[in-house]
C-alpha cells in the first residue's frame, strides 16, 4: 500500500497563498488549512448578530506529496519556518468513511443503521447532505422520548425534519407521522428515506403557521432560538408531549421561557446541549 508524506507549517496569514503556492511547485498533490494547535476560534452562529469573527492570525498548513523533496526546498519554500512530517499510508476512502457510521440503538425496537449494516427491522438513513443520522447527542435524545411516548395508531409532527429520522423512527413505532422542513432539499431526502423504508411517513415545506390539526406527539430538533420563535405554533399543535433538543445548554433558558406554564416531564443535559419534554395535557 502507498504512503503520503504529509507536512504542516505553521504560517501567518497572509503567507498561505505564496508558501502553498511554493510547495504545489515541489510537488505537492494536495494543500489543506487547518487550525494551529491551541488555537481557539470563533464562529459566527445563526442567532449572533453582528460581524463574522475574524479568522485566526495563524494557519496550520498541511501538503501532501507522494515522495517527500529535499530538505533545502522545503525550506527555501517556508521561508525557514519549521515544518514537521508525518507518513500516512493510503486507503480506500470510497469505503473507509464508511466506518465513521456506526448503527444507533435507541432500544431493542428502535435502531437507526446506514444501508450497509443490513440490521433487520432498523430504519435504514443514507448518509449524505449533513442531514443527520442519529449520531448527534440531540437527535439520540429525541429518538429516546420518541421511544418511550410512541403510541401505535397515533400521529406525530416533526418540525425541522431534516433527513426524517425523527418521523421514520415514530413511523416505525406504529405512528403516523408527518414532517415538516424549509429546505426542499431536506423533504426530498427525508421522502426518499420513508419510500426506502417502506413507512407511513409523508414530508413538505408547508410553513407551521398553516400547519392545521392536533399531534398528540411534536417534536423538534431546532436553535433554542426557532424554537422559542415557533413556540405559540408548537404548543397550539401539541395535545400531549413536546419533546425539544438541538438546544445550546447556555441557550436552554430560551426554551424555558417559551413553555412556561407547561409540565416539565424531563430535561436532559450533556456535551453542551439540552433537550426538554413537556407534557401538554
């Protein structure tokens, strides 16, 4: 099997482009900024107003090469700064990602598995899109209350459905269940996901407020933010459990506010995020 010689120098800014440049002139197959170690880094979220953050004065660039060149030319190249080498052999990625996926077991009725853990009776997500497979600390905690409350024969709503894997797995369940996602790209995946399956499980973009009926099930991986936003939608929807996560645990008070009034079933706190049920009536 191959081996890649990976270097990474640490630069300033503004040297990316000429010293990846250099490198590329050596023969580098491959150029990939990443963050300095110990460098901390702040992103821009979809609640915070105002300008992005500037980006880190420094960047960790790495260079892949096949064969690694004289030592002098990669100096001459990085203007001297010192660079380190480490030797990565080559793999199949076509099949390696896929190793990243493991199945999620909810319970012993409930498992969600990508198409090649070929598990009978799980419901079955294709990864792709970053719509989400189960993996995530939020979406495992509103698989787990959709196993606990799922009662057969009964309808569950799934607002900000994304991939569908919170409807499939009440549909699975016994449930009927409808999503419901702004991003049509979302409802295709989620659609072709519950035709895989073979489930009771239908998806659109109709906007909550016209969303018209009771759910005795609502569900929500949302920002503590859209949640508090669609709050008076969620619970005019509900007839029994609102089950919430995907929210930032310093975010959760947000939530809090939106459902006063409302019985706090459970709360679940871990990894910097918070999910809430809330029993209705």
């Amino acid at each position: 099997m191959a081996t890649w010689h990976a270097l990474a120098v640490r630069l300033p800014r503004p040297l990316v482009d000429p010293v990846g440049k250099a490198l590329l002139a050596l023969g580098a197959t491959g150029l990939m900024e990443d963050v300095p170690p110990g460098t901390v880094v702040k992103y821009k979220q979809p609640w915070d107003k105002g300008r992005r953050p500037r980006p880190p004065s420094e960047v960790l660039l790495r260079a892949w090469f096949t064969e690694p060149p004289a030592e002098e030319a990669v100096r001459a190249a990085t203007g001297g700064r010192a660079a380190t080498w480490e030797e990565t052999p080559d793999e199949d990625w076509n099949e390696g990602w896929k190793a990243h996926f493991q199945p999620v077991h909810v319970s012993d009725r409930l498992i969600i598995a990508a198409p090649w853990h070929h598990i009978e009776g799980a419901v079955v997500i294709e990864p792709g899109n970053a719509f989400g497979t189960g993996e995530h600390r939020t979406t495992r905690s509103c698989l787990a209350a959709i196993d606990r409350l799922a009662t057969p024969g009964e309808r569950c709503l799934d607002v900000g459905s994304g991939s569908g894997i919170l409807a499939l797995a009440a549909a699975r369940l016994g449930m009927v269940a409808y999503g419901i996602d702004t991003d049509p790209d979302a409802v295709t995946a989620a659609e072709a996901a519950a035709s895989l399956n073979g489930l009771p499980a239908t998806f659109d973009t109709t906007p909550i407020a016209n969303v018209t009926g009771t759910w005795p099930l609502v569900v929500a991986n949302l920002y503590a933010e859209v949640i508090a936003a669609l709050g008076p939608h969620l619970r005019r929807l509900a007839t029994r459990h609102l089950v919430f996560a995907g929210i930032l645990s310093d975010r959760a008070h947000l939530v809090e506010a939106a459902m006063e009034g409302l019985e706090l079933e459970s709360r679940d706190d871990g990894e910097g995020w918070t999910s809430f049920v809330y029993r209705v009536a």
